[in-house]
C-alpha cells in the first residue's frame, strides 16, 4: 500500500514543480537571457526545440478523463489551496500558469512559459524573468508583473507552511515594469531559490481583492493556465475544462499536452467504494494503492475481457519516505530507544507476506530509492561532514547505517521482541503486571491517528505484538476533516504519512525535518524532528555545488534521521499500478519523472468507438 497522504493538492503540485533546484553555479551565464533553468546540468531542450520528447506533439484533443486523484482526499471544502485552512480541491493547478514549467525528463530543468528569459545575476542573488505580453488571465486582463509580485507576497507572509518556509530567504520580489519582475535573495542558501519563484503559481491580484486569500472560498478562481472549473459539487467531484483560448496552448512547452477537454476528479469516502464505481464504469481511471486488491480484486469479465486495462508503469523518482511517524513531542517519545523498539516490534515480513502478495520491498532510508540513500559505512567525505559533530551524535551514525530488522515471518518474532523489551526496559519503561510502566507507574499507551480504513487491517497485528510488550495500543479512526486538523496541530501519537522527495533534494528538507518546523503548525515535520545537527547537514545540502556535495550532504542527513529513529519505515514500490477503461492512448515515451497521465495522455476515438460496441 502506498499511502500519499493528506497533503494539499496544490502543496502536492508545489512539490512536484519544486523538484528543481538552482544552486550557486545555475547552468546559466551571468546576466544572460536563458530559455531555461537547470541546476547541476546543462539543459538538454535548446532555445529552439519544438516540443518535449516525451509527447506526441500531433495528439488529438477532445474527450474525457474522470479518475481519482493520487492526494488521498476524500474530501474538499475549498477552492485556496495556498493556506493552512480548509481542504482543497484536486486538480485546483490545473488553472494556474508559473513563470517557467518543469521539464519531466530531466531531474531539474525548467524552461520558459509566462517568462519566455530569466538573468540570472552574476552573484546569484538576484534573478530576472521577463513576461511574454501576450500572457493573459481566462477573463482576458494581462498577467503583469504586479501580479507576480502579489502572489510572492502572498505565498511569503499568509502561505500555509510548505509555501513560506520556501520562501524565507527570498527578500523581495519588485515590477521594474508591466513586463519585468526581479527577485532578490538574502543569505547564503540561496541554491533553491530562482528556480522555486520560477515554478510558483501566478494569482490574479484583482481576484484577491474579492476573495481574501487568507479565507476558505468555493468562488472558482480565475487563473491563466490551460483549465478552468467548470461544475463542483464540494466533496463529491470537480471538474474542469480546457480552453480553447488559452494563451500559451501552442508553445513548446504545452505542445502536445492538456489534451483532454474536461478532467473530472471523482471523491469517495473509502477505497472500496472507489474500486467497484471503476468497474462498474462510474469513471475511467485509478491508481490502485492496495497490493490485496490489485492481486485478487480485479478478476471480473471486464478486466478478463480486456475493456479495463491493467498497466503498470515505472516510478523512477524517489519513493521518499513512507512510515509510522512518531510524535516526539509527546513525552513517552522522546527517548530513541522506545521509538526503536516500537520498530523492532513490526514485522513486515509477516506482514508483506500475508497482507502484500510480497508485491513490497522494506523502506529503509528517507531517500528511499534515490542515488541519496545511506549504504554501508560512511565515506570519507561523508566523515567530514559528520566527525564536528561526533560528540552529539549516537555512536551508530558512524558505523554501518541502520536498517529495519528482519523477522522470522511469523508474525510474532521472539528474539525481536526481546530486543524491543530490552530497548524498553533501558528507557526505564518495565513490565508492572503485564503492563509497561514507567517509575511513576504510567502505562505506556500508543494511539494511531488514521482516516482510511485501509490501514486497519496492517495495524492490528502490529499492535497484537505492540500488546505483547505490555503496551496499550489502539487505533483511532477519525473522518478526513477531523484528521486533518489533528495532523496539523500535531495532536496523535503516531500517524502515517509519506513524504515526496524530489530528484534534486532542496528546500522540503527544512519542512520535514528541520526545527524551524518542528513547533510550526501546518508543517510537514511529523515527528516533530528538532535536532542542531540535521538542521546544520540541511544547511550544507542547499549549499552544495554539486551534485556529488549534495549526494554526500544527504546521505549524512540520512544516516542521522535512520539512526534517531524518528519513523517506523513501511514499504515501498518502485513502480505505478493504473487501472482504466481502454479509451486512451499515449506517447510512446514516457516522461521518465512522471506518470504522464494528466498531462500527455489523450482521449481515442477509435478506442472508445469499439469499447461502446463491446
């Protein structure tokens, strides 16, 4: 099961665009116009290039795509997923254009939409994009700099976390005219900086000034990008619908994307109910996240006879970080040796087995499936960053990285669970009457904070060998709202969550796992991860040079994270299980860092003319 989380479409989206990292020495010369920027690289795309690779520059438009989306919403009650409040719609991003767009075949390459340049300053702490004046809204005013600048402001000081703590070393953003905007940098982790203001979305300022952008509204907002909303029913779907006069539909970077006339999303309380509305046709398409019904759900006459195809495609970016996130705020946390028993204490061996149809490999590291996870001992170089701070760190940083255990596959481990009644006994948590105490006499009690009935059936026997080591587990199911709120005020013991790493780890790194973030409401950091070291490793991966320095700087990150025991770590799949009915078509390329669905799929004709015959 591969879990997305509750992350906000629109943070998703940031995520996604936010992959790309400048750093000190941009691929780009000094105060020389460019078509694009990459960080570490060369760009692959000259200032000529027609199209991405990785489309069918001739696809066909027209058509319907109706699917669930990948956030694990089952809900929305707004249309402003900028801020902290409400629950956002999936797809809002859709409507929106950013100065410069991701290229999804490179690991860090953006290239020109409203800015057709950017100049890059000789320090690199200022950057200049300039807008192509026939960029305009849906209601035809211009996109201007202004606008620009509006929307930095905004996202700075009233953004929900993964926004303005992006955002902090970013000084100022000015108009030098309608068709100009500059932005300054402070401070010396400026790596991420021009390519994250390059990837922001652009928000209309006279929109703004009817809906005030620190408020949950259902108005749909008006945008300059390829969709628009077109009918909603809060909490039960959204639409959109492409425009034809959509200003930048011919440029060589939207050439052969947006192929489909109306994207609708479709939301479900559970994943059961999602699974039997797409065989029954209710819509089109579904990633399938649960390995127990994509190995045994899908034998009905309409899979069998080929009208719902099963497709699985690659995932070659980063699995990130999926787990059990323990709450170190609260105080039975706090000492790494009950975090790491707590670990010692599931099987997924057991559980892959029984649960997975072994379709799952361990989580091990935070940069799961990346160039940027720890193996081994540490190397030299990562020695060098490590040793100033040998003193603060557990002797296990310096000596082969840590790794989840193994079980036996029995369910129930002896010898593991000593291990963990061991770690607990040390951390002075001992056995009372079959209870585990502390001196005070306070049973040691873990509730799972969960939304999705999806996870029941993987925490019950956990929590049977939790139960077993004397401690009161039990899980708590609460509805998506709910949820929500108690997430982001950081009010569980232990949840699940998966983090998104991009190819070029950058800024998220401080979201996650920084102590900026720790006591930060609405932020990302989970644990509640508050240690000077991480934060001074992060410092020196945002300032890395290169892509080697940045390698070794997040293996040492990791190596400190794996070794705190921050996260029981889950399971990963390298790999996207797409199930939908045989309407469409794609490029014969996939973009190598994407699913590609949304964005260069197309709906077939002939395809769908024959699966109506059936």
């Amino acid at each position: 099961m591969k879990l997305s989380g509750l992350q906000r479409p629109i943070a998703i989206a940031l995520a996604a665009s936010l992959m790309v990292a400048a750093h000190s020495s941009l691929t780009v010369q000094a105060s020389s116009p460019s078509h694009g920027l990459s960080a570490f690289d060369e760009l692959k795309y000259l200032a000529d290039f027609q199209h991405f690779e990785y489309v069918n520059p001739d696809a066909p438009k027209g058509g319907r795509l109706s699917m669930i989306g990948t956030a694990g919403l089952t809900t929305f009650d707004s249309f402003n997923g900028f801020i902290i409040k409400g629950d956002a719609a999936q797809g809002i991003d859709l409507i929106y254009d950013t100065l410069m767009t991701r290229a999804f075949d490179e690991p860090d390459a953006v290239y020109g939409l409203v800015a057709h340049t950017a100049e890059l300053a000789d320090d690199k702490m200022s950057v200049v994009f300039n807008l192509r004046p026939e960029a305009t809204f849906a209601d035809g005013t211009p996109v201007t700099a202004a606008d620009v600048v509006f929307t930095f402001q905004m996202l700075k000081e009233k953004g929900s976390p993964p926004f303005s703590f992006s955002l902090r070393d970013v000084a100022n953003a000015e108009a030098l005219d309608d068709h100009t905007v500059r932005y300054t940098f402070q401070g010396e982790l400026v790596r991420d900086l021009p390519l994250t203001v390059a990837t922001l979305p652009i928000l209309p300022k006279a929109f703004y000034d009817r809906h005030p952008f620190d408020e949950t509204w259902l108005v749909p907002p008006l945008g300059s990008g390829p969709y628009a909303v077109a009918d909603f029913k809060a909490g039960t779907f959204i639409k959109y619908r492409r425009r034809d006069d959509y200003w930048a539909k011919d440029l060589p970077v939207n050439r052969g994307q947006n192929n489909f006339d109306e994207l609708r999303y479709e939301y479900y309380r559970d994943r059961t109910a999602e699974l039997q509305n797409l065989l029954n046709g209710t819509f089109d398409l579904r990633e399938e996240f649960t390995s127990v019904d994509w190995a045994t759900a899908y034998n009905v006459p309409a899979v069998n006879d080929g009208r719902i195809l099963r497709k699985t495609l690659p995932d070659e970016q980063p699995s990130g970080a999926q787990g059990f996130m323990i709450n170190t705020r609260r105080e039975a946390f706090k000492d790494p040796r009950v975090r790491q028993a707590l670990d010692y204490a599931f099987d997924f061996e057991w559980t892959n087995k029984n649960l997975f149809y072994e379709l799952y490999q361990r989580t091990g590291s935070y940069f799961e499936n990346s160039t940027m996870k720890a193996h081994g001992k540490p190397s030299p170089e990562e020695l060098a960053l490590l040793e100033p701070f040998r003193d603060k760190l557990p002797p296990e940083v310096f000596a082969e990285v840590y790794s989840p255990p193994v079980s036996s596959g029995g369910g129930r481990d002896r010898q593991l669970l000593r291990q963990a009644d061991k770690l607990l006994r040390e951390a002075g948590w001992t056995l009372q009457n079959r209870k585990r105490a502390n001196a005070d006499g306070e049973q040691l009690q873990i509730e799972f904070l969960l939304f999705s009935q999806a996870f029941v059936r993987i925490i019950n026997p956990y929590i049977a060998n939790l139960k077993r080591l004397g401690i009161d587990a039990r899980i708590r199911l609460v509805d998506t709202a709910q949820y929500q709120r108690r997430v982001k005020s950081f009010d569980f013991d232990i949840t699940t969550r998966r983090y998104v790493l991009r190819l070029t780890p950058g800024l998220e790194m401080i979201n996650y796992w920084s102590s900026a973030t720790a006591r930060t409401e609405g932020s990302l950091n989970l644990s509640g991860i508050s240690n000077p070291v991480i934060d001074s490793l992060i410092d020196k991966a945002l300032s890395a040079t290169s892509r080697d320095e940045l390698t070794t700087a997040t293996r040492a990150i990791d190596r400190v994270l794996r070794a705190s025991h921050y996260w029981v770590p889950h399971w990963y799949k390298s790999a996207h299980n797409l199930a939908f009915w045989d309407k469409f078509s794609w490029p014969e390329v996939k973009p190598k860092y994407n699913r590609g669905i949304i964005r260069t799929w197309w709906y077939d004709e002939e395809k769908a003319a024959k699966l109506k015959a059936r």
